[in-house]
C-alpha cells in the first residue's frame, strides 16, 4: 500500500472465499488489501458507468412493457 491515508475496515468474509482470496494473493505476490481495493475499485468504476448511460438516456421516450411487446407481435417478432 503506498498511500498514506489508508482506512483500516473489518469485513467478514465467506470462509471458502476468504481462502480463495489468500491464495490468489500469495499466487500474485500482492497482499489481500491490494486484491479487495482493485475489486471495489472495479465495482464503483462499473457504477459510475451505469450511472453515466443512465443520465445520458434520461431524455429517452420511454414506452411500457406492454406497449412494447405488442409492438413485437405487431411486427411479427413474437
């Protein structure tokens, strides 16, 4: 860890995957704080790309399920 403001956390994990955990990073030579903070790190990026896509199709017309899929009866989709 080379940031000095890091935040000690206790978390509980699985025990199956807790040892998963331990063995990829004594695999990969990195520690399990590095292993957990690249995973949350990965799930807030995929977030805020969720969000993004989201805010960007904010001004979509939106249309109901039922109204969408008699349009695909309609056009003979189902």
């Amino acid at each position: 860890m080379e940031s000095t403001n890091n935040k000690r956390a206790t978390i509980y994990f699985d025990a199956q995957l807790h040892k998963a955990l331990r063995l990829k990073a004594a695999e990969s030579d990195r520690s399990v704080s590095d292993l957990v903070n690249e995973a949350v790190r990965l799930s807030l990026s995929e977030d805020a790309e969720d969000l993004k896509a989201i805010s960007d199709r904010v001004n979509e017309p939106r249309r109901s399920f039922a109204d969408f899929v008699t349009e695909l009866k309609d056009t003979g989709k189902l």
